[in-house]
C-alpha cells in the first residue's frame, strides 16, 4: 500500500500518518518525490482498511498494491480449482462445460421436453430458474418448490446435472437440497448474507457478476463463499451495463484471461443475458469459448415465443443444435472439446 | 406498448403477432410505415410482459409506452408522499431533512458525542451503521445488535430519529424495532426477498439506488415495497459507477427532478458516498438541495482519521456546521428550509 | 511515479527496470514489500511516459502519483484564471455569467429576437451555432458564414458578447474573427490540431468536456491550448455518456469541484445538453452554481417548437427568465451574483 | 416514428402534433391507448428531425423506428462490402485480414524489421503511426512525413500494404498520398470535416469507433464518408469506456454481429488498444475472429520494452506468430482462413 500526501504536506503531517500506519501494526516507509512524498506500508497483508489512511489530513490517495482478496487468488492457490459435479462432468478442466435450457421451469412438458433436447445436442448441464428475481413484481416469479421437483424428474430422467438460482438465505437451503450447482444472481453478488450462507453449503456455488461489478469486486465476492469454507465457485460473465442499447448488456469477454491471470477459479460465460438478442448468443458462444471460458450457460427453450421469461433470448433446439456443433470446433480449435456426462458416450438423447 | 417488426416481415408474420396479442388478452392495432410495420397493444396495464413478444419472429423491437411501475407513479397519486417521523420531522414536505452521523457505530463515547453534536448543529435524523456491507469479508462489519442498543441510546439522549440499515430478512425485524428508518442499501437494491419484507414491515424504508440501477429500475423497486403494503418509502441517490476514478461514484443529481416527475415518493441525496471524497460533500449537499432534494445523508465522525470505515468521506463536526448553515441557505433561496424535530426550538443541543 | 512489480519477479527483472528509469534520466528506488516490490521514480517532472515501462517484463503496473499536465494545475498557478470579456464581463471571478441562445443561428428574426430577450433577463453572452457538428449528414448543419454575421449584428443591437463554435482549423479564424469566446465541442475536445490552433488564436476558448472524457482528459486537452500561448481558457461540464435512457446524458455536477480543486481555470455548467429535457434545465442549473460554477449555458429560443435542432432542450424566454430568477437566488445565498454587462445597469431590455 | 403524448395531453394537444407533423411534410396517424395517446408518422424516410417535435408541448417522448442512416445500412446494399487492397488482399470476404505493426514509426530501423517480421508470420497489412494523436502534449507525436516515407520502404521492401492514420483535413492528402488504407481514430469519429475529406479521398478508410460512441453514432459517421462518394469504408472495435480499470477499455466485442446484422461493411477488431494488456491480446483475437470479425489489428514492436508508445500493448515478433497460429486455427474451424497477400504463396518471409 502506497499513501500519497498532498503537494503542500509539512514534515508534520508526514509524521502523523507514519504514526498511525505504526499504531495499525504496520511499518511505514517515506519516499520523497519531485512534486510529493508518498508513505509505503510494509507488512500489509491484504487486510488494511484504507479508509482510516484516507481520513488523514493531507493524504490525498491511497493506493492499493497488494491485493484486497487471499484465497481466491492465483497466488494463494497456482493450480486451477476443478469442481466435478454427480454426473462426472468437471468444470475448470480442458472439457468445456455447457449449461443450457429455459430462463425459468414452466411446467413438466417444458422442462422435460427441453432437457432431453440439450442432452441430445451435448449439453451436460440443465439450468432453469424455480426461484426468480424479476425487476417488476407483477412478472411471473418462477414456481417455486414445484420447479424445483421438476428439475430433479428432468435430472433422473436424462442424467443432466442441475443448476437452479437461490434468492435468499430461506430458500437456499431448498435450493441446495436438489441443485447439484447453486446459482447466485447477478443481483444479489453483494448480497453477503447470501453468499455466508452458500459457503456454508456443501454444493458448488455458480457466481453471476454484477451489472456494475469491477472483476476485483466480484472476486471479493467469491472470497465470503471460500472464507466460510466452500472451495467450489464458479465465476460467470454475464454482461455489464452499458451506454449501447443494441444490446441488453455489454458482455465483457476480457474478464475471462483476466480472472484466469488473478484467480484460480473457473469461469463461464452466459451471452443468453450477456446479450439479450438471440441472434447475438450463437457468435458470443464462440467468442467466449476462444476468449478460454471452462464453460457456457445458453437459454434454450423448446418454444421461445411462448416463453414466460426472456424469451427473447432463448433459443430454439435447432439453433442450439447449431450452436453446439460451432462451439466444439471452436474448442477443438484450441486443443479442448465440450465436456459429457460419464454415461454420455454409452447412450443417446433419451438415456 | 408498441411491436416494431423487421423490415422483411410478411403479413403472415404481422397476423401472428396479432394473434399472440390477442391470446394475451389485449387489442392489436398494426401501423403500416414508410420502412416497415408495428403493431400497437391497446388495453396494457402495464403488467404486460415483453418477453414472450419478443420471442415471436420477424419482431425487431418491443417498445413501451406504458410505464412498468403502478402505485409508485405521479399518475397513480397525485400529491406527495410525506413521510412523519416520531420526533415531528417530515420528509417529503417544504422541510429539508438532513440525516448525519457516522458510517458505522464504533463505540457508546464515539456514536453519542456525534449525535450531540450533528443535533446541535440542525439535523434531524441520526444515521449509522450497525451491520456493515462490506466489499470485503476481512473488513469491520458493525456491531451488530449492540450497535442497534447504541443508537437507541443516542436517540433518547438527542431526541433524533435513527435511520440504519437492515442487511437480510433475519436481522430485519431487529433492525425494525430500533429504526426510525430501515435503509436498503445500494447492493441490495434488488434483493427482492429483503424489499419484500421491508414491504410488511411498519416502518418508513430508505431506499438507496443501485450502482448501475436505472431510475426505471429503482421505482420497481421502490414497488415492490409499496405493493406489500408498506406506502412511507424514501428514495435515495447515492452515486453511480462511471468511467472517471476522480470520485468515488458519479453522484446523479438530475435524479432528483427526474423522480419528482415520475413518482410521488420523496428523494433524498447522499454527496458522501456519492462521492466519496470529503472535500466534495459540501458543494454537492448544496447542489442537491438546489436540485430539488428532500433531503440529505451525510457522513460525520466526531475524530474521521480514525474511523474504522470511510474516513475518507467523513466530516467533522466543525465541517458539517458549515455545510448545514450553507444548505440552510440554499433552502431559504428555494424558498424551504433546514427541518427540525419538534421540540428543537425550545432546547439546546444537549436537549 | 511507482512501478509495482508482478509478485515472482526476480532481482534481475528489478534490477532491469532501475536499468530502463535510470536510461530515461530518471532515479529508481525499490521498496521491498509484504507481497511484491515496487520502484519508485525520483525526479519525474510530469512528462515520463507510462508505456514504455509497462513494456518491461514483470511489470504488474505503473501508477501515476505527479500530474501528467502542467500549465493548468493549481500547483503552477494558485490564483484562479479570470478570462474578461469586451463587454466588461469577467468569467471566473465572483460573478455567475450565463450565456444564453438558440442551439443553432437560423435567420435574423429568431437570433435578434432571442437575444433581446435573454438580455433583458440578465444574460451577459449570447450563443448560438453558425456551423453544427450533427451525428447525421442530412440534419440542419448551420448557415455557416452568415450566422455569424447574424451573432455579429445580434452583438452590435444588445451588447451581449458572442460565443460560438469552430469545427475545424479551415473555419477557425474565420469564427475567431467574429466570436468573443470560440467554443470547441464535446466531439471535437480530443482533436488536437484545433486544439493547437486554438492556442495560437487571441480568443478566449471554450472547451467542452467529452462524452467520455475524464476530468483528467479534460485538463490535458486545455493543456494543449495553454501550451500554444493562450491562457483564457474555460472548461464546460455538459454531461457523460451514461446507461440510463431518462436524460440524454448525466450531468457530472461534481466536476466543478474537482476542476476547481485541480485547476486554475473556470469552470461553467450547460444544463440544456447535460440533460436534454426541458423540464431538467432549471433544476440543474440551480444546481449547478450550488456546486459552484462560474457560469452557465442555456439553449433558448423564441419558439422552442419550431426550432430546426435541439428543440426539447430549448427554454422559451419566459421559462429562461424564472431561471435566471432562481439562479440569483442561488448565487446570492453563495455570496456570488449574476454577472451584468458593463453597461447593464444604465439600460433596459432593448438597450 | 411514434411520438407519445404524456398522459395528461388534451385532444388540442394532440392535434397540435398532427399539425406540425403535417407542415413537416408526413401524415401523422393517432394510436389511442390504455395510459396514453401515441401519433405514428407515416412517410419518414429517415431524415425526419426528433428535436422539433420534442419541443411541442405535452409531448413525453419520440421513438424512432426507421433507421436514421442510409447508405451504410443492409437494408440499402443487401451483398457485404468487399474492400481490395493493391497487394491483393480483400476486407469483407472469406479471409481474416491481420494488419500488425508498431503504434509509432520510429526509425528505419524499428519499422523495417517490424514489418519483415509481421509479414513472416502471415500479416497483410503493415501498420504504424506517422502522426499520432496524444492525450498529453508533452509525449511523442510521431516522425509525422519522415515516417510515412519510411512506410512506403516497408511497403516497397515486403509486399505489405499500409494503414496509417491521419489527424486533420490538412495532412489527409499527405496521409492517402502513400497509405493503402487511411485510418481515422477514436478521438476523431464525430470530427466532421475530416469525415467528409476522407470521403472525398480515393483511399478506403478504416474508421475506429469513439470510445462512447453507440453502434449508431459509429454507422451515422461512416454515412458522412459513403455519402461524399467513398464506399470503402472498414469499420474497427477498438473499446469502449469502462468502469473496471483492469483493462484499458472494455472490448466490446457484441459490436460484430450487431454490425453484420445493421450494415453491409466489415468489421475488424483492435485487442491492442481494446485491452491495453499484452497478455490479454492473444485470447481477445481469437475471440474477435470467432465472433465473425472479418479482421485484426495488432500492435507489434520489435522490442516492446523500447517502444515510444503503447509498449504495454504491444507483442513482440514471437508472440505475433504465435496469435497467428491461433487466429488460424480459429479461422478455420469457421470455415475462414487468414488472408496473405498476392504473392504470398510464392516467396519466404523476405520476399
């Protein structure tokens, strides 16, 4: 940690900020500069506040130069974190992992009916929302505890592992008894209480980035999961807000190399919502898997425009067939492929 | 709510949409246009989901008209919202409320001498954190329950109402029993579960704008509260994320105006976290109040350098007299003023 | 100057950056840290460019700590700029100036009858555009040549001075010619050669902030003016670019402190474009010289509905008198005042 | 174009639209709703001015529903842009074109060795700055005629061809006197008048979006080039603003298929300037390349640590080959190739 002082800083108010970097238990080191004198701190390890550094008179920055997060880190961990889900799929390893069917489970047709198809076309992942966050609370808000056993009917019948989102502390429990992955929405990233309590959970947590989140941000966030002793993350890109109305978020690709340079952790990416235009999913699932992502997360639904969610970002079995077909050679291309379930190689769709 | 198809959509493609309309429950109107067709919902009250006509082919757009939200909007109720506090103060009214203290409550000697001197200095409400948001989970998290007691305390002492912040829905009715004001922070502006049970709660709610939250986006939230019940909500403009590092956030000032236009609910600024630097809160607590602010959330310590979080952000209290005799008069230019708890004619500042 | 190493770098990949500092004329200091080293940079007098050490093997980061501009800081200059105007007026001094007009110069019924009234209700410029920078090529691009005669003629019946905007070096001594003030846009506040070309010009230069440009963007973009020799510099907040459709753009009001803090120069505030919606401008302008700027810019025209560009903006006069009504208010309560001509008292409106 | 009323707005308040409407030229046609009245325009044909009906009273908002471009749209020019290049090389067909060289022309010496290199690896096109826009006065500004002379060498020694940028209206006839390809950057997409002489220029022009411009402002800038009678327009993402500062700008990659599906002209990427990291160059042109980008630029010193600009960017030689290498194989698994020029079959890396 660096502290700049003020242009005009007296040899005073130096002092007073190397005392109280001493009081912290740190050891403080002056540089004199041409314009300014900067303070280091020596022996910080990662969890100094720099908001009490900030309230000294005269010190103008404070500037971060070890990292704010520990276990999360690259250094803390050097090799990749794999999290193997029942159905013997690994995430974080050369498979690329796809997730993919409906924004939210609508009735036993749909959901089997839809996890049949992604099987058939390679997936190994069902996602589908039980639990729903909706910006307006007159739009559907999910079936609840009913989809939630539809979820596992459509799992036992196509050995499909399940991804489902949990809202609050209640229901993750719930959440957590079926899901094999939980999935934290974007909107609740820094919803701390939640993320406690997933890192008390024994299932492996699907972190989604918020719309605003810096990667610093959303790391911080997988750190509360990991402090509480859950090892297994997975990070998700899924679009930040934008100027652009184009789309309906600006998928942020970059943040693929760039966790996999400060963190060991795995990450997807969705550009079901990282774009919000159907067209848009099939070449951002190809960008993102040459960008490096362990994985992708597509809304499939067998019938979009009946969708009672996000059907205008859903896409059809025969465009995600398509979609299926492009990201394994683009996988290939890169010395991967797209990761099956244990028994996929054995049977067909139906299993 | 206006369906704007592709310019290649054939009648065909335009009948089905009026058919999905008309499933729907509502009118179809098409428009025929120089470059292509729309087709406009007549009967929309406002509870319409885009998505699935979004979903349908050949559907370029789905544009509304309507506005998403009900109870919240100038439409739905004409006249202001004033929200009374116990101690007399309205928000909402001609009285400019000023909200002071310190980020989180430290101590009973810390959070009892700001309070003495934030009321003698003309504020009306004391706020301060007892379970703390934090980016980190290695940073100061509040006192939890102790820090409720505290402020109690404080209350009884100063005759000032408390407004503090509730994190999730187990720690709310805690929060509920001491608070004045519950607040909603920024990071759980859409945290659904915790704006429901705000929504049954009897207490008013502060609620804070989302980082990257529309205004759009805060008015639904502010519905869901409204909708379960709960008609005292106060609206806060904390910041947005922008491109620049100058500041902490962008604080958004033209919200102001812009909620008073489109709701009924009071709004109120905060220059500390919007932005984050201490020399910045006196010109944008006056900037706010020209704007048009109910009122204010400002950050004071007794001793800033050493507060356990934000320092950087707080005043002191010889600061924050100077910012209340300016905002004093910029109220009286506006034709308002500073709002006092009822019986602060009468005493001094120890009551 | 700090340059943070990557945490496994070696002495010899330290040793190579103290090498490449010292090559540079520079004095490299290591300071060995908890995590990883850093090398601080003696002597840097603003001018030490940041990519060719980012080049360097190992190199996590540099960070700036001296300013990258130089002319136009506090540090170089304490007391602030005051630019004066042929008709007496000052900007930058204790007085608020506003100027005020249509978007764009469209015959000389509508500019002299504008003028007139902007006049009468205390504006002490008159803008105006002869030629338009428009997003598309087949919108109203200005008279040209003959709206400046028209501003000229404006001029010569009111006493108002004149700012208006050069697109390009071709034009520029053709506006410089006529102008007391020549504006460079928002578009164009990165295109340096009419940024030198301004420098070389005797006129004071108005330069509007970009769509997104940082504060310190901004700074350097008048740097490049003041290098050429012209100090009358004034910075203009018309509003960044933002995720939010509601207005046309966000208004950064917190600019003006951080200019002030920053910077000698004034700093002026246009409301009009900073929001785009009529019933914003009066809000923020409030606002506006709460936060303290030394002036404002005002779209108004005689009959907003027919004006050939930015007509949702635009006040009419009486809309634009209740503005400058409030805004004295504001000012005085800040100890400031509205800004008259030289011969503004002796007067009335038609002068 | 649909232009909504607000919901209070008086059948005289409505008819005053269709009045103006007419006067415009178009027939104006009434939607009555559930909240509020709408009036769609028939007839506009894309050059219809929105600022003036905004400015008629009771009007809350206009939505444009044609598109405001022309020339550059698919709907005007169904078949894609093809731009040929002398050495043979085409943008816009099957092949990924790669232009790679320095950000600046240095010496004889840099750019002749450089462009060897790059074009031994596979590169068609040799880039490199001879005049170079900088955010500060005081850094490098280019060899300006000296390294355009020292391009055409390059040129002469390797069969590449040559994209350079020009600043302004004055040196754009020096500039496309020796490029094959003249780039106009970020900081100057809205400049106009330089706009409009390159579109009197014979040289295709590779235009780089602004770094907030929308995918409508960058289509609207090309129409002012195609409109003064240039077709060879090549359009470039290079990234946008962004909150995060992990990267220098946010890469934006969406922009690709949202431009296929808009406009008719290529589209190329820039993962230099649109990360700003070297390490996150690789895995971002892979991605550009799999979203469908029809091309690459990328920045390449000889001797990164050296480079006067941008050496944080820029790769080394035997980091080129490598991207190249995995661009390739990219390319190909999209059924594409990287392009090589005329007679590349033929000779060695020397030529």
């Amino acid at each position: 940690m660096l502290i700049v002082m003020e242009r005009h800083a007296s040899a005073e108010d130096v002092q007073r900020v190397i005392s109280v970097v001493g009081e912290m238990g740190y050891e403080a080191r002056p540089i004199p500069g041409h314009q300014r004198v900067a303070v280091g701190v020596v022996g910080n390890d990662g969890r100094l506040d720099a908001a009490r550094l900030l309230g000294i008179p005269k010190v103008l920055e404070v500037i971060h130069v070890s990292q704010p997060y520990k276990q999360v880190s690259r250094e803390w961990r050097e090799e990749p974190t794999v999290v193997a889900l029942p159905n013997g799929v690994e995430i974080g390893g050369t498979g690329v992992v796809v997730m993919a069917g409906p924004c939210a489970v609508e009735s036993a047709e749909q959901i089997l009916a839809t996890a049949e198809r992604v099987r058939a076309a390679g997936a190994s992942v069902l996602r589908g929302g039980a639990f729903k966050p909706r910006s307006s609370p007159y739009t559907f808000q999910g079936l609840g505890e009913e989809g939630l056993e539809l979820l596992a009917l459509a799992r036992e019948r196509t050995g499909l592992a399940i991804v489902t989102e949990a809202l609050d502390v209640e229901t993750l429990p719930l959440v957590a008894r079926v899901a094999d992955i939980v999935q934290i929405g974007a909107r609740n990233m820094q919803n701390y209480s939640l993320l406690k309590e997933a890192g008390r959970s024994s299932k492996p947590v699907l972190l989604k980035r918020g719309m605003a989140a810096t990667i610093h941000d959303l790391l911080l966030s997988a750190e509360y999961i990991l402090k509480e002793g859950n090892p297994s993350v997975i990070l998700c890109e899924r679009g930040v807000r934008s100027f652009d109305t184009q789309t309906r978020n600006l998928l942020d690709l970059t943040a693929v190399p760039v966790v996999h340079k400060l963190s060991h952790l795995p990450i997807i990416a969705d550009p079901s919502h990282g774009t919000g235009v159907r067209d848009k999913v099939r070449p951002m699932a190809r960008a993102a898997v040459a960008a490096g992502a362990d994985g992708l997360l597509i809304e499939v639904h067998v019938r979009p425009e009946e969708a009672l969610s996000d059907g205008a970002q859903s896409l059809d079995p025969g465009e995600f067939e398509r979609l299926m077909e492009e990201v394994d050679s683009i996988a290939r291309a890169m010395g991967r492929h797209v990761a099956a379930p244990a028994g996929a190689a054995l049977g067909g769709s139906g299993v």
